[in-house]
C-alpha cells in the first residue's frame, strides 16, 4: 500500500514517514502544498495524509484540486477541533480527520480502517436507530423531533456518533471537544454527558449513548 503524507513541519513530517514504512507501508513525503498536490496526482497512491496549514497552498486548495480529478482517499491532519473546519472538510470531500497532537497508533489505525473500506466519504448525515444529526447544518432529531444542542453539546455528540460502536474514554473526548489534558478531578465530560443524555435520551425508550464502566462512552442503538 502506497501512503503520500503532505506536511511541512519537519519533524512530524520525518516521524510520520519513518513510522507509516515501519509499519510496512509505502509512504513518500511532500513538505509543501504544491509538490503534494503534484505527487497526488501524478502517482497512484492509496491514501494520503494531508496537513491544512501548509506553505504556498493550503490543505483545503490541495483538496479541492485533488477532487476534481481523483478519489484518493484522504485523511486531514488539523491543529483544532472545530466544527466548522469539519464541515469543510466534508463540503471538499475529506474521509476522515485527526487533530493534533495525536498518537501515531491513532493514526495507523484510522489508516487501516479507511485503505479496508476505500474511498467513501464521512456521512454528511449520520443515522443511528431514530436518530438523525446532520453535520453540514448542525440539526439533530429524534423520531422527526428537533432537538436543541449547544455547540458543545453538538461537538461531542458527532464524536460519538461518527466512531459509532467505539467506546471512548474521558480523555479522548476531552482533547478532542474541549482541546484539554483530560484532569482526573474535572468532570466537564460526566456533565456534558449528563446534559446530552437528558435531551437526546430521556424521552425516549431506546438509548443511544451508554457508558462503558472504568473506560467511557460509546453510542450505539444497542449497549
């Protein structure tokens, strides 16, 4: 398998590439948006791993011209969390994102899963029993019923639900909702939790989200 990574900070761009052929990849490395964009579409690669903030054109520009002529699947590297940079991302046709800092075991995992599945889109709509988020307009229903979400509260449910199955631990959710070290004196997670249970579960019979004792959340139709 053939692995393009797309990052202009040196030392993360070495350790990526060292990594990705350790671990048995074929991987070649750009340090600019134009000579990434270039290698793209010249060569055949699997996959490519593409940083937003890069020198002369950014991520975004690689994308978008990437996606007029191929359907490489592409995993974005970004420095926040943010909806809105989500939301882009899948307008311009990204598979998947990981906000830095990240473990490089993260990385190779979400890696594995997009080159066994190929190039098919994250769900501009997610699906789960009766439940519908729509992450392009940030709209959550239930059974037809809108319901009210802060941004946060939005945030964290995506989250869950576009890892659906996967159980997360307070610390994940921290860093990637808040962009926190996750304290284990903070119960920011259990509240927000809390606060997302009552309105996305309490008037309904089938739960979604569901806490894993001593590791965290998941949401899933069933526990």
């Amino acid at each position: 398998m053939r692995i393009l990574v797309v990052e202009d900070e040196p030392k993360t761009g070495n350790h990526l590439l060292q990594g990705l052929q350790e671990a048995g990849f074929e991987a070649a490395l750009a340090r600019t948006g134009p000579e990434g964009l270039r290698l793209a579409l010249a060569e055949d690669y699997d996959l490519v791993v593409l940083d937003v903030m890069l020198p002369a054109m950014d991520g975004w520009t690689v994308l978008r011209a990437l996606r007029e002529r191929k359907d490489t699947p592409v995993l974005f590297l970004t420095a926040r969390d943010d909806i809105p940079d989500r939301v882009r991302g899948l307008e311009l046709g990204a598979d998947d994102y990981l906000v830095k800092p990240f473990a490089f075991a993260e990385l190779l995992a979400r890696i594995r899963t997009l080159l066994r599945r190929g190039p098919v889109r994250e769900e501009a709509v997610i699906r789960i029993a009766d439940a519908e988020i729509d992450v392009l307009r940030h709209k959550v229903t239930r059974a037809g019923q809108r319901i009210d979400l802060t941004p946060k509260e939005f945030a964290l449910l995506h989250l869950l639900a576009r890892r659906r199955g996967e159980v997360l631990s307070r610390r994940q959710i921290a860093a990637q909702v808040w962009d926190m070290n996750f304290d284990s004196d903070t119960n920011v997670v259990d509240v927000a939790i809390r606060r997302l249970r009552a309105k996305l579960d309490d008037p309904w019979p089938v739960k979604l989200v569901h806490t894993v004792r001593g590791i965290g959340y998941t949401v899933d139709e069933k526990a």
